[in-house]
C-alpha cells in the first residue's frame, strides 16, 4: 500500500512546486485562444489535482481487492460484508472520479473561451473610457473658457468639471478590470508572463440547436453529473445488505436518490436559462448590429466634414465616442452568445476539445 501511495505524495508535489516556475520563458504575446486552451489543460492546478484523484481512488480500489477473499452470497457477514459493500463503493467513486476529470477539461476550456472574451472585453472598455475621457476634457475645456467670459455658470461650470472627473474614474476603474481579467486569465492557463496582444477572431455565428425540450432531454441523458448522482445512488442502494448498519445505509440510499433528482432538475434549469439566453442574444445581436452600422456611417459622414470644417472636432469626437461603445456593446454580446452556446454544447454531451482543437 506505502509502495503504490508514494508516487502518488511525489507528484503532489511537483505539481505544487515546479507549475508556478513552468514555462517561465515562454512568450504570451499574440496569444490564441485555442493556445490558451491547450495551456490550461498542460498546467492547471484543479485539472491536476483532480487527475491526483482518479488516481488515488485508483490505489484505493486496489487497496479494497487485496482483502477480499470472496464475494459475499448476500447473507450478512460481520466483517466481511461490510469490505465488500466498501468495495462496490470505492469502485463507484472510481467511476465518478475518472467521468468528473474528463468533465473537468470540457468545462476548462469553456472557463478559458470565457475569461480569454472577458480580457478582450475589457480593452475594448478601456478604448471606450478613453473616448469618453477625450469628450468630457474637450467640454469642461470649452465650458471653463465660457465662464471666464461671463457665458456660462458657476453651476454650469462644476457640471461640466463633475463629468470630467467621473470619466477619468470610468477610465481607471476600466484599466483596472483590465487588469484583473489578465490575472484570471493568466491563473487559469498556469503562467506568470504578461497577457498581451490576444487575438479577437471570433465571429457571430446563429446557434444550430434543437427544440428547448429536445436539448432539455439530450443533457438530461448524456450529463455526467446526472449519471454519476444515479450511478452511486444505485451502487449505494444496492450495498445495503452488506453494510454493518442496515438502517444507515437505508437512510444513505435515500439521500443518494434525492440528491440525483435534485442533480436532475439544476441540470434542467441551467441548461433552458443557457438555451433561452442564447435566443435573446441572437435578437440583441441584430439589432446592435444595426445600431453600429448606421454610427459607423455617420462617423464616415462626420470625419468628411471635419475635413472641410462642417464639423466641430468636438463632433468628431462624441460621434466617434457613440460608435466605440457600440461597437463595444456588439463585441460583449458576441463574446456572451459564443461562451453560452459553447457551454450549452457541453452540457448537451458535446465535445468541445475536439470540436475547437482539431
């Protein structure tokens, strides 16, 4: 048993010990997303720490079958029922451990296409804060020379100023986000090197799935964690002749069986909230990419007549401030509507690695 354990403690603590130095070299500029997929899947640390413990329940597993000299014929033995109920338990959380790691990784990978959409948004938050910053300069610049000209408030005058600081604020608080974002994103495929220059390829694509009942269904019947909650409710019910304590096993068999339909109705909330959301978004999509092509067309039209002096700089910049946060506004829908439909494939019994790193 010390022999098989061993190895198992070692790798522990490599893992610990040597990820937060791995590939320190390395070059993150430029970044895909498909890149910092295959990254969290080679570093990170629950992604291990679960493949630890399929592992481990593994040695446990092999533990249990060096001490069982023979499988009981359903007549209580004291001692030795018990060892063979722990057997079929341990061989169920086996099961569970190996479906719950190949799970992990499908739902990485959405967490990255997640938090990779998230650092993206965030620049183009940034873009739009500076924007928005240009304009407020230019207006409590115009306003404050109004008032020493008597053509304007005190009143009008902090108005403008209040609005001034309020962008300089936004924009700090969008460095900031964008900041963070790096962070996660950097966590979550295991690096220390800066996140920079990620590339935004991602384009609008109408989601293919079924009816909402059809989809509800097709999770309801591939989901692992539906199957892992029925698996060992079954396997839990079906050890409770060799349990030392037959009414505590009844009473475990019981919650095992409510804890499945329990697995079972939040697998069917998530997925129609998924699947109705990813419907909205598609509406949503139209009709900023609307609203986006009728700004650029107006930015077109004003920049030609900030050229010949028809419009102020101060229109350049607010027409150019209102196409910004639209086209911002579009980006964030379609970053959402992808990470839903990718996770709502997941959900479905999808593979998304194979699907995405083909």
């Amino acid at each position: 048993m010390l022999k098989r354990i061993l190895p198992i403690v070692m790798a522990c603590l490599i893992v610990f010990m040597v990820l937060p130095n791995a590939f320190a070299s390395e070059n993150t500029s430029g970044l895909t997303l498909n890149e910092a997929i295959k990254m969290a899947l080679e570093r990170n640390r629950d992604l291990k720490i679960q493949e630890l413990n399929v592992d481990k329940a593994s040695e446990q597993l092999e533990d249990l079958e060096d001490t069982i000299k023979y499988i009981p014929d359903g007549t209580y033995i004291p001692g030795v029922s018990s060892v063979y109920g722990n057997y079929l338990l341990t061989q169920a959380n086996e099961r569970v451990a190996e479906k719950t790691y190949e799970n992990m990784k499908q739902q990485i990978a959405v967490d990255v296409k997640n938090q990779y959409y998230d650092v993206l948004k965030n620049i183009k938050q940034v873009e739009v804060a500076e924007k928005a910053l240009k304009v407020a300069e230019t207006h409590a610049r115009q306003a404050r020379a109004k008032y020493d000209l008597g053509m304007l408030t005190k009143a009008d005058l902090y108005n403008f100023e209040t609005q001034e600081l309020n962008a300089k604020t936004s924009l700090t608080t969008a460095k900031n986000n964008l900041e963070t974002s790096k962070t996660k994103l950097a966590m979550l495929i295991g690096t220390s090197n800066e996140i920079s220059n990620l590339i935004d390829d991602v384009v609008f694509e109408k989601s293919n799935f079924s009816t909402l009942e059809n989809v509800v269904n097709k999770a309801l019947s591939q989901r692992y964690e539906i199957w892992a909650a029925e698996h060992v409710a079954s396997v839990t019910k079906r050890v409770q002749e060799y349990m030392d304590n037959y009414k505590v096993s009844q009473i475990d068999s019981k919650i095992k069986d409510l804890g499945a339909g329990k697995t079972k109705d939040q697998i069917e909330q998530q997925v129609e909230t998924l699947y109705l959301s990813v419907e909205q978004m598609e509406n949503t999509y139209e009709t900023l990419n609307r609203k986006v092509t009728m700004l650029e067309e107006k930015l077109r039209i004003t920049v030609a007549q900030n050229k010949v002096g028809m419009a102020t700089n101060l229109q350049l910049q607010e027409t150019e401030q209102a196409y910004q946060s639209a086209l911002a506004e579009l980006k964030q829908t379609v970053y959402l509507h992808d990470v839903a439909k990718s996770q709502l494939f997941v959900l479905t019994g999808g593979n998304i690695l194979s699907q995405m790193l083909s």
